[in-house]
C-alpha cells in the first residue's frame, strides 16, 4: 500500500508526506531514521524519514522546488 500527499505551500516551497506498507518478506532492517537537511542544490529542504519492523515507511519532506544553478551558486 502506497498513499502520499502533497500540497505547494508558497511560489516554491512544498510538503509532501509519504506512507508505504510493504509485505512481511522484504529483507529491510527492524528500525531505520534519518533526518537530512540540503541548503543548495536541486529541491533543497529537510527531509525526516522513518522505517519500522520490515514493513512500514513514512516520510515528511519541505523543500524548495526549485533548482540549483552551480554557476551562479543559487536558485534558478
């Protein structure tokens, strides 16, 4: 099962929330959790996710959806 939501939150910033179950049988690990955060580049943002018992994913992303001119060392 796979549902996610999205919502544009301003001109270029956005929220997206993921939530996946997946069969028993996939070879993940029982727990998983990160936390990124990206200033530049390309949909910089922060980005939280969490994996749970081989079987559940969520996630919670803000980011800008905009992209990164490395030239110039700022959003296009």
């Amino acid at each position: 099962m796979h549902n996610d939501k999205y919502w544009k939150l301003s001109k270029h910033k956005s929220l997206e929330l993921e939530f996946d179950w997946f069969e028993p049988d996939r070879e993940w690990g029982m727990f998983g959790f990160s936390i990124s955060l990206r200033r530049k580049g390309d949909h910089a943002g922060i980005l939280v996710y969490l994996e749970l018992f081989e079987k559940i994913f969520f996630s919670i992303e803000f980011y800008d959806s905009r992209h990164w001119d490395d030239d110039n060392d700022t959003f296009m």
